[in-house]
C-alpha cells in the first residue's frame, strides 16, 4: 500500500545444485523483477537476504561482470541488509556443505561464490550486516572481513551491527 514491490526469490539447492547454478538463478531472478520495474529511471531495488540468501545478495551488488551480461550496473541498487551471511567464504570451515556450493578452496568456482572476491572497487550503497558472534554456522569473521574491506575501499556507508551471544538462528 505505501508504493514498494517486493520479490522473495528462492533458488536450487545443495546438493544436486552449487554456486555456479545459484549465480544462474540469481541472473534470471533479477532479469524477471527488472521486468515488473518502472523502466523510467526510477528503478531503486534494496537487496537483503539470511545466511545464503545474504551471500547471494551480496554477489548481486558486487558481480560486475554478471551485472554487465545482463546490461545493467550496480546503480540499481540502493543498499542492502545482510543477516549471518557468509561473504568471505576464505574465513570458512573446510566442511562438506561449503565444498558442495563452491568446490575445491581456492578454486575459480570457490572465488566466484565469496562476495569480498568481488568487492575490488568502491561500491556506494549502504549496508547493514548482522552477526552473531556465537555462530556456529557462519563464521562471524566471514561477515567482519567483508565489512572491513568495505570500509578500506571507501565504499558506502557500511554498519557491521554484532549480537553478544548472538548464534545463527538469532
């Protein structure tokens, strides 16, 4: 009622799917919503997500290239919110699931699904990251070391908001 579209995507999942199938979806997903948006110059999307859904809404502001073959830029975007997301997947426990979404570390695949790979240039949009330093999941230096280098490249504003004891699910 107060004038916002808003798109709850999903995408395949582990293990029959990995990051290479998620950046697909990804892709589509954001060429089908650009279909529902003013093409007026009026477009402003706000990106947010939860543990993978984070990672893949950073990697929807920070692919540049992905961006390109799609014939847009990161202008878009207006911010992002970011919960118990892994985006320095390097900070990452060697487990079988991460392996599962990305192959082998230090892969190409591995780099192309690590959000802070991407971030190589400044990137003016406001974010807010959530972590809970208690977890388990997600390692919380994953989500710091992203917000970090932000604030090196002089990027947006950038708020890195931690939970005391905060766990994944909180």
């Amino acid at each position: 009622d107060l004038g916002y579209e808003v798109f709850l995507p999903s995408y395949r999942r582990i293990p029959l799917y990995n990051s290479i199938d998620l950046r697909e979806d990804l892709s589509l997903t954001l060429s089908k919503v650009m279909e529902f948006l003013p093409d007026d110059g009026s477009r402003k999307i706000i990106l947010g997500g939860i543990s993978a859904g984070a990672n893949l809404a950073a990697l929807l502001l920070h692919d540049r290239q992905a961006l390109e073959q799609l014939g847009l830029d990161d202008r878009i975007f207006q911010g992002m919110m970011l919960f118990g997301a892994p985006l320095d997947l390097s900070k990452m426990a060697d487990t079988f699931v991460l392996r599962l979404y990305t192959g082998q570390r230090g892969s190409e695949q591995f780099k192309a699904a690590s959000p802070i790979e991407h971030l190589q240039q400044p990137s003016p949009q406001p974010v807010l990251c959530v972590h809970g330093d208690r977890d388990g999941f997600v390692n919380y230096r994953s989500a710091k070391a992203y917000c970090q280098k932000r604030q090196q490249l002089n990027c947006g504003p950038t708020l890195f908001h931690t939970i005391p004891q905060g766990t994944h699910l909180d």
